[in-house]
C-alpha cells in the first residue's frame, strides 16, 4: 500500500472539507441524486436552513455540487454532485468500514 502523505496539500483539503459540520450529510445525502433545497431541508436531524444555505454554497465553490434553478413558474432550485461530489460515495464506504473496525462488538447478555 503506497503511503499517504497525510501533511500535503491535497490530504488537508479533503480533511478540511469532511472536517466542516454537514459536509458529509449533504455529500451522502446527494448520492441518491438531484434534490431541491427543500426536499434537504425536511430531511430528520439535519441542519437548519441558514446553515444548509452555507454549505451548499461552500460546496458548489469547491465544485463538489452544482445549483440548478428551473425559472418555472415556481423557480425551483435544485442540487447535484458533480463527478468530484460522486466520488465521495467510495471514500464515505471506506470511512463505514472503518468506523466498523473502531466499533466494539455489543457485549452478550448474560441471563440470569
């Protein structure tokens, strides 16, 4: 296994980009595909709107996520990965994983 170098510069942008809060939530969430601000916003324990609005910004400058606005009538606004937001799916399987491997195993039960 070729070893990571985890002081450049690309390792430290990925770090920082899953380091903000709900990065991951919105790059996990999008692999299903498009969604409109407030299809993720209804979404259980997610972040509130100002917050939303926040990193979806953030995201679509790093290039992770594309806006789309459908002029309707109603505008819709919607979001979508692009190629580099996709690519998370294998790093988000390869976190599991190891959180998997970090997670004790349930103790039994002992009857009594």
């Amino acid at each position: 296994m070729p070893s990571v170098d985890c002081q450049c510069k690309a390792f430290q942008t990925a770090v920082e980009i899953l380091g903000r809060p709900w990065n991951a939530f919105l790059l996990t969430m999008l692999q299903e595909g498009a969604l409109r601000f407030s299809e993720i916003s209804s979404r259980p324990n997610g972040p509130g709107d100002k917050v939303l609005s926040a990193r979806l910004k953030e995201l679509e400058a790093r290039s992770l996520v594309v806006r789309q606005v459908d002029t309707g009538p109603p505008v819709r606004v919607s979001y979508e990965l692009t190629k580099q937001g996709r690519a998370f799916n294998e790093v988000s399987a390869a976190i599991v994983q190891w959180g998997r491997e970090l997670t004790p195993a349930p103790k039994a039960r002992r009857s009594r």
